[in-house]
C-alpha cells in the first residue's frame, strides 16, 4: 500500500519528463558547396582564390565554404556599386526604386522557412528564433523602407534631401540576415549604393539574400556582397571611393574604424556593445518579470547586444525573484538549434565560448556565486549552460563588460535614485528595462535613463518603425524608422 502511494506521488511531481525531438527538416535548405563574391549582378571567383569554412556551430561540421575577398575584390565591388548609382539608381524615379525592394521583401516571406533553416544551421541559434523574430523582421524592415522610398519628401517636409553614394556595410554574426536587411533596406530605399559584408562565421544568409537579389532584377551592382574576414572589413573601411560605413558589432572595432576615417569625408553610424539593465521593482508582476528576464538574456545565447544581462531586483523581492529565475532556467532546453522546443542553441563560435568561460572563471574569482542549470550537454560543438551570478558587486567586472552569452549578474537596489545611479554607471547605453505597476514610475525612469532603447513591462520587442541605437560606447547613429532614412542622405536645403 504505502510502495503504491509512493509512486502515484513520483508520477504526479515529477518534473523531469521531456519533450520529444521534433526538428525542422534540413532538406528543405540547399546549402551549396561553395560560394564567390556577389559583384556587379553575378557570382565572381575571389581574386586570391582563397576560400574559408563556414560550419555548423552544433556539431563543428563544415556547411560550406565561403569566398576570402581581398583588396581587389572590395575594389571591384566599390566600383560595381559607384557604377550603379551614377548611371542608374540615383537616377531612377523613387516610386521605382520602392517596388523593386517590395519585391525583395515578398520573397524573403516566399524562402522564410529556408531562410530559418540555414541562419539555424550556420549561426547556432535556435529556429523558434530565426523562424519567428529574425526572418519575419528581416522582410518587415525590407517592407518598411520600401513604403519611404518615394515618400522622403514628407520624412523631411521643406526640405531637400539627396543619397550620399556608395555606402560600406558590415554586419556581426548575432542576427546574421535581420542586420543585412536592417542595413541594405534604408540604404538603398533612399538611393545609395551598397557594398556588404557579413561576419565570417555566419556569411549563410547573407548569401542567400543575394541570390534573392539577383532573382528579383535589382539592377546590377546596386548590392554586392562580399566575404571576409576583418582584413575585407578593413578594405571596404578604408576604400576612398565609400561615401558612408555602417557597422555593428564590437566595441574594439567600432574604436579603429573611427580612427580609420578621421579626417575623411566619410559618415558613419555604429552600433556597439551593450550592457543592458533589467530593473525590477517591488510592485511588478513577478511572474512576468521574470519570463521577460529569461526571454532577455536566455533565448538566444545572450548573444543580443542589447541582452539584458544585468539584473535590479528591489531588495524586498529578490529572494522570490531569484528563487523563480532558478526554477526557470532549470526547465530550458538546450540543445539542437534546429530543434522547435529547442531555447538555447550553440554559441556562435569556439572563440565566443572562450570568451564567456573566461567571464564565467572572473565571476567566480571575483566572489560572486554562480548557479547553472543542472541540463546536459551536447558532445560536440559549443555549448554554455544557463547562467546566474548572485552576490555581485557593481564593481565587478561580469556586472561592467559585456559577456555575450547566456549569462546573468543579479544585484539588488532599494530605491528609485539608487538604481537610477547604479544602472547608469556604464561605458555603455544601449537598451535598458523597467518592470514596475505604476505608469509614472515607468515615465520618471525612462526619462532618466541613459539608454537608447528603454522596454517597460516587456523586453527585446522590435520593430522597423521604431529607432534602435546607442549612448556613450554603444555607438552613435540611429537605425530603424524614420530617424534610419537620415544617416543615409544630405539635406541639402
Ligand atoms: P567584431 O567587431 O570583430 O566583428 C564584427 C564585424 O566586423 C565582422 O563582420 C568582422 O569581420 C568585422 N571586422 C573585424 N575587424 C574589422 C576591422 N578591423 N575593420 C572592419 N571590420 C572588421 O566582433 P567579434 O570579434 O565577432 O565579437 C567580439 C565581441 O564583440 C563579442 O564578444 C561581443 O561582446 C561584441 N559584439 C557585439 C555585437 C553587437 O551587436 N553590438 C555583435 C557581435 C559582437
Ligand atoms: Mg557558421
């Protein structure tokens, strides 16, 4: 009798079931063996010949391999892009201009599941996210610059505005075909030319976008994309004849390229690193709070730059809010990107995970103490469990540096100023959020934070109308939404 007791109580308590696999279908991707340069309208063998392998961060299998640009290559796609725009795309009536990028973005919804696939496969992060933020935001910001194109006159009534040229794009490997999107769509939809080049580890997608370019009839040569490493980057940097670069990625090279185009006529827009605050006051709704938490730092390997990794709890609920986050992370899935259940994937690459475990050991030797999730790992690959530090002090360096994993510093406040302060005292202002019940309260804080984006009640929601960008070390220049046609023209009047 009291065996049987026993076990009706294990049947009903325990937690450790799981889900079934239930993977997306790799055969619905083509992946070619090989791919060159997209220059001028067409697939151009690199000059050095040089190819590097791109490869399944899940595993460290080889996908593919990817075209090594170097100076002459970079050189001819400038000139393909400078052709471009003197003869035809400065040239061409706005409200033409916009439909072709309609089309562009129509197609991407046509190829999202492949798409998906392939940002999963080359980039680590799990296809729920590809699938539903990363391709459909990728095709909304296509969308979206599409409407302005023909309508600048009214983004800047009175006043007259022209395309400043050849614009240098290069892009990181956290959001490998949303960043190409986010970067090629305003450019071009205001009349520039564009050289892009994505991050060596996750050049995929962006490859993918040219051959939908190319099926689209852009006119030739008006994006060409071009693989590399820094050294392309570099060029592309460097190139006298690049009117304007737009960069994101870390802060380190944001710094050289600033250096690199002093005293030259070129623009720039960067977006850097972050090192976004979470605050959570005593009148939230906790269970919420702490899903937005997770769904902040967790659901992409805090490989966001805007992650919030930096956790305020009001002192009088953080043994409730740190208990639940616990709780939580014990229940994530790790494992197969390509897995639907799956909540972190890879990280990006062995170089990012060496980064995080060298944070993980400052942590420790700092005296914080960390709790990971109990959940095995994969044997192949690279993988980082989910992460808290508790006891952490705003001097320590896993609550000042960004981490980029998958990794939270809590730290606790008593008042509003005290956190204002604490959450303010950071090289960087990125993004920020405020979980609180009170509307004034969420108005007094934002207004006093120094972030460029600052989420209340919610986290990491975007939107192609709403404009992304930093303070301080987070970078200069806006994306998004009418404030990202400007970085790409002159008012001239
Ligand atoms: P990174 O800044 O080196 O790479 C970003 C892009 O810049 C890549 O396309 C890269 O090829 C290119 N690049 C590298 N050196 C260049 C140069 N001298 N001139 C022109 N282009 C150059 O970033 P990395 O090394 O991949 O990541 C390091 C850290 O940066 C991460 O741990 C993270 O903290 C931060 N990061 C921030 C991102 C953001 O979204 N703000 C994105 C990626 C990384
Ligand atoms: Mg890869």
């Amino acid at each position: 009798m009291a065996k049987a007791k026993s076990n009706t109580l294990k049947l009903n308590f325990d937690t450790s079931w799981s889900y079934a696999p239930a993977p997306e279908n790799k055969s619905a991707a083509t992946i070619k063996k090989q791919y060159d340069l997209f220059i001028n309208g067409d697939w151009v063998k690199p000059s050095g010949n040089k190819y590097f392998d791109t490869i399944n961060p899940a595993n460290e299998e080889k996908l593919s391999e990817v075209a090594d640009a170097n100076m002459a290559d970079v050189d001819a796609a400038v000139k393909a892009a400078r052709n471009a725009y003197e003869k035809i795309w400065k040239k061409m009536p706005a409200k033409e201009r916009g439909k072709y990028i309609f089309r562009i973005a129509r197609m991407i919804q046509e190829k999202a599941r492949e798409l998906a696939i392939i940002e999963s496969l080359d980039g680590g992060k799990p296809i729920r996210e590809s699938r539903d933020f990363d391709v459909p935001t990728a095709a909304n910001h296509f969308f979206y610059y599409a409407g302005w194109a023909d309508k600048l006159d009214y983004a800047f009534p009175n006043r007259l505005s022209e395309p400043l040229g050849v614009a240098g794009q290069i892009i990181p490997w956290n959001f490998p075909l949303l960043m190409a999107a986010w970067k090629i769509a305003p450019a071009i939809a205001t009349g520039n030319t564009v050289v892009l080049k994505p991050a060596e580890t996750t050049s995929l997608t962006a490859l993918k976008l040219a051959e939908i370019i190319q099926e689209s009839g852009l006119p030739e040569g008006v994006v060409n994309i071009v693989t590399g490493a820094g050294a392309t980057g570099a060029a592309i940097v460097n190139h006298p004849d690049i009117n304007k670069i737009a960069f994101t990625g870390s802060t380190e090279v944001g710094k050289i390229i600033q250096r690199a185009i002093a005293g030259t006529n070129k623009k720039a827009t960067l977006e850097l690193g972050g090192k976004a605050a979470n605050i959570i006051f005593e009148d939230a709704p906790i269970d919420q709070a702490v899903e937005g938490v997770i769904n902040g730092i967790f659901f992409n390997q805090g490989h966001v730059c805007c992650s919030g990794s930096w956790l305020y709890v009001q002192e009088s609920v953080a043994k409730e809010v740190i208990r639940k986050l616990k709780d939580r992370i014990e229940s994530l899935i790790v494992g197969d990107p390509l897995d639907k259940n799956t909540d972190i994937g890879a990280i990006n690459s062995r170089q990012q995970l060496e980064t995080i475990d060298k944070y993980l050991n400052i942590g420790k030797k700092e005296g914080a103490e960390m709790y990971q999730s109990s959940c095995s790992l994969p044997g192949k690959g690279f993988w980082c469990r989910p992460t808290l530090f508790t006891n952490v002090a705003q001097s320590n360096r896993i609550a000042q540096e960004e981490i980029f994993g998958p990794v939270l510093a809590i730290l606790t406040f008593r008042t509003d100023d005290e956190v204002i302060e604490k959450a303010n005292n950071s090289p960087y202002g990125l993004s920020a959020g405020v979980w609180t019940d009170k509307g004034s309260k969420i108005f007094n804080m934002t207004r006093r934070m120094r972030a460029g984006v600052v989420w209340a009640n919610t986290f990491n929601k975007f939107d192609p109308s709403s404009p992304f960008g930093g303070y301080k070390e987070s970078g200069f220049g806006r994306e998004g939404g009418l404030h990202g046609l400007l970085p790409y023209l002159n008012l001239i009047n």
